[in-house]
C-alpha cells in the first residue's frame, strides 16, 4: 500500500527501555505488508525498540501466503502488524481466520494497519474477526506505534505468564490427585509388607538365578562367537597340519633310503674280505641314487618347516584358550591390552584376511586390571562386525593408547557404515540389522555391560557409506578392592 504523509512521523525516535528483563530472550514480530516501504519505515522505527529490556526480532512476509509459511515454521512469533489489501483485497482477514480459527493461536497478538480504510470498516472489522487493534497507517506516528507494540507485547507476556499458570494448576491438579492415589498405595504397601517380607529371601535366590543366567548368556555368546569362527579356525589349523603331514611322509621315505644305506655300510664293514670292494660299490651306488647330500639337507628344512608349523598350531591354540579362559572368566587381574587384542585378531583372522587389510598402531601401555577373556569377546565383537561391514577390500584399523588413567583402543573400518536412525540403538539387546538367523543382536549389547562392568565406556561414530569408528575407555585400575591372582 502507499505510504501516506504523515507515517513519517515513524522516523522519530522511540522512548527509552525500562531496564526491566523480560523472560524470554527476543520478541519476535512479524511485518506483514505487500508495500517494501513500509517494511522499511516499520524496521527503521522499530529495530533499536526494547521491551522490558528485552530486543525486538522482526521478520517479514509480503504476503498473506508467506505470512503463513512463516507461522507454520515459527511457533514463537508474539505480536503480528498485519495490512489488509495485499493479494486479494481481504487477504489479511483471511490470515487472521486462518490463525484464529484453523490454528487456534488466540496468544499471538494482531494489529491491522490499514492505508485503505474504505476496504475494512473499523467497526466492522473489530467485531467480526478477532484482532487486537486495529490502526490506519496515516494517524500512526512513531510515539503511537511505539505505545501499541510495548502494550500488545506486554499482553501477550501475560497471556503467555496465564497459560503457564493454567498448565502449573492442572499438573498441581494431577500431582494432588497422584499424591492421594500414592497415599492409598502407601497404605497398601504397608498392609503388603509383611508379605514381601517373608518372600525376601524368595527374591534374593531369583536375583542370584538370574545373575547365573546372565552369565550362561554371556558364555553362550561367547560360545556361539566361537562356533562362529570355528570353520575359519579349523581352515587355519589345517594348512600348517597338512604340510607337517606331508612332511612327515616324504621324511619317512628318507629315513627309509638312509636306513638302506646304513645297512650297506654295515654289511660292508662286516663282510669278509674278498666281497668289501663288492659291498662298498653297492654302497656308493644307493648313496649316488638317493642324492644323500640333498637328503641331508632337505631333511633338515623338512624339520624346521614341520616345526613351524606346530608352532603355527600352538599359536592358534594358545590364542583361542587366552579369548576364552572360560576357567577364570571373572578373574582380575592386570593383563596386556595389545596382547589381548593380538589374540583375539589370531581368532578371528579368517573372518579378516580375505577382504581387510587390518594396520595396528599400538601405543605403550601399562597392564590394566580387567577380566581379560571379558575385554577379547568385546574385541571380536568389534573387529566381526567390522569385517562384516566390508563387502570387498577395505581397512581394518586398530589404535591403542594412553591418556592419564586411563587406556584407549580404537576400531576403525572404512565399510558400508551405520545409519543415523540406528546409531542410537546399535546397543540395545537383541537389536540387528542383519538378515533373521544372521546374528543374535547380543553381540554389542553384552559388549557394553562388559565394558560398563569395567567402569569404561565405549562411544561410536559413524557416517553412511564412509565407515565406523568405536573407541574404548578404560581406567589402569578399578575403583574398589578387586582380586588381584597374578597377572602377566
């Protein structure tokens, strides 16, 4: 609308604030004109006004239709200035039905400033739609607009103040009729009391069958863990099995060619005297056919192969009884982190090594106090579900290290990632996201009580497509008296 003559009485300036401090941090009006003048005079004459010491904030529609979008985003918006005439010619009163009405907002407060009296009769607009004032652009000066925003926004703070007191007398309503009905359960309670008294010591055998049942479901886990990567354990043992074996064979066929050769000499040396040169010729020519000198030292590399082999099979052994130690499973003790994750990377290699490169930055660490068999179930938990995450090559990586206190490992992979929706359920029980029959949904649930039980914490970042990061803290010693059986 144009702007009349005496609206540049809007450039004068406004009274001082009152120095009083309002309960919220900004008003927020709303300028709503298809005139880009008068958004300008209205800024102009408002941006530098304090109510109750509090700023205006003032965000502006030029139309009905924006105006609306801005509501729908805005819930905090106290006071409107509202022209009629915009797209239509009653496009501002249908705004104010639409939020009277539709939205049912009676808190906001409305002002219409009208340059076209003609289009909205004063009186007629003031009973029939429900606006807070009503002014013509033409009579309102600085002082004016000034005096009808501090006063709607002083309104819409005591409405805002009465509807928070309703809503503190009907919680206090629910709270009385709460207290009554806590007292009648009080009452009962006490009636009850000798009752749960006498089924006390039913309550504590429960409570100790359902610790033994945790711990059959953490063994159970662990156990199905295992089984799990059994199949890959036993590959593992079979290779360096199979060459000792073959080794073994082709060392018997040797032992055999010597043990022929060691006769001839023998009956060489015991024969009589005219057959010697016989015996010994027969004798050279088993030694020239049997390649006695490779022998030797092909015999000798066929050992040292076997015995590595054994000792590759030691290893797998030794790392799968340091994972379980199913025989001291709640022992604490101080134990090597880095050896414990050694381990358990030994156990579940096969689960690795066809699709990750697994890199290790460990960090010098002291031993810690912790049940060790505990921390490697979390370890395999960690590296499976990261190698799971990798459909084909990608990287496995694990940090350790020390701040303080406390000692920290990390395990990264660069696979397929964990939905934002997910991430804060990934440590429920029984939560999966894998195929039915795949996985439990346990394996990171029990790896936070683990880690809860060792007064750690275990946190996870993760970005779809980009890959997964946890990382474990974990204090030198346990708060309390543990018992402390040796360590390594």
């Amino acid at each position: 609308m144009e702007l009349e003559s005496d609206f540049s009485a809007l450039f004068a300036p406004e009274p001082a604030p009152t120095g009083l401090v309002a309960a919220v941090p900004c008003w927020q009006v709303l300028l709503v004109d298809d005139d880009v003048d008068i958004h300008a005079a209205l800024r102009l004459s408002l941006q530098d006004m304090l109510v109750e010491g509090v700023p205006l904030q003032l965000l502006d529609a030029y139309s009905a239709a924006e105006a609306r979008e801005l509501l729908a985003r805005n819930t905090e918006i106290a006071l409107i200035l509202l022209d009629v005439v915009m797209e239509t010619s009653d496009a501002g009163l249908a705004l104010v039905q639409h939020i009277r009405q539709e939205k049912r907002n009676r808190t906001v407060r409305i002002v219409l400033l009208t340059g076209q009296p003609g289009y909205s009769p004063q009186r007629e607009i003031v009973m029939n739609y429900e606006i807070d004032d009503y002014r013509l652009k033409s009579d309102l000066s600085a002082d004016k607009l000034f005096t009808c925003v501090y006063a709607e926004l002083r309104t819409y703070q005591a409405l805002r103040m009465l509807e928070k007191k309703r809503l503190v007398e009907q919680l206090a309503d629910e709270l009385r009729g709460a207290n009554a009905q806590l007292k009648i359960e009080i009452a009962e309670h006490q009636r009850a009391q000798a009752i749960a008294d006498a089924r006390m010591h039913d309550l504590v055998v429960l409570n100790r069958k359902l610790e033994d049942a945790q711990n059959k479901l953490l063994q159970s886990e662990k156990l199905a863990s295992i089984g799990l990567l059994a199949a890959g354990v036993a590959h593992e043992m079979n290779n360096p099995i199979g060459f000792v074996n073959s080794n073994l064979g082709t060392l018997k066929h040797y032992a055999e060619s010597l043990l022929a050769i060691l006769d001839a000499y023998e009956a060489a040396e015991a024969g009589a005297e005219p057959r010697c040169a016989g015996l010994f010729s027969k004798a050279t020519a088993l030694k020239a056919a049997c390649e006695l000198e490779y022998l030797k030292d092909d015999l000798r590399q066929l050992f040292r192969e076997s015995q590595d082999g054994l000792d590759r099979v030691r290893k797998i052994i030794q790392s799968l009884k340091d994972f379980s130690r199913t025989d001291a499973a709640e022992t604490w003790r101080l134990d090597d982190i880095n050896q414990g994750l050694e381990s358990t990377l030994c156990v579940v290699w096969n689960e690795l090594k066809y699709k990750c490169e697994v890199r290790k930055e460990y960090g010098d660490l002291p031993a810690i106090e912790c049940v060790m068999s505990n921390l490697n179930q979390v370890f395999m938990n960690l590296l499976v579900n990261a190698a799971h995450a990798i459909h084909e090559q990608g990287v496995v990586t694990v940090r350790t290290g020390c701040a303080g206190d406390e000692v920290w490992v990390e395990i990264a992979d660069n696979g397929e990632g964990i939905a934002p929706e997910n991430l804060s359920h990934i440590f429920d029980p029984f939560f999966t996201t894998r195929a039915v029959g795949k996985g439990s949904g346990l394996g990171l649930s029990i790896s936070y009580g683990i880690i809860e039980k060792h007064h750690g914490r275990i946190e996870v970042e993760s970005e779809l497509g980009r890959g997964t990061r946890f990382r474990i803290g974990l204090p030198v010693r346990q708060p309390g008296e543990h018992l402390m059986e040796g360590g390594d």
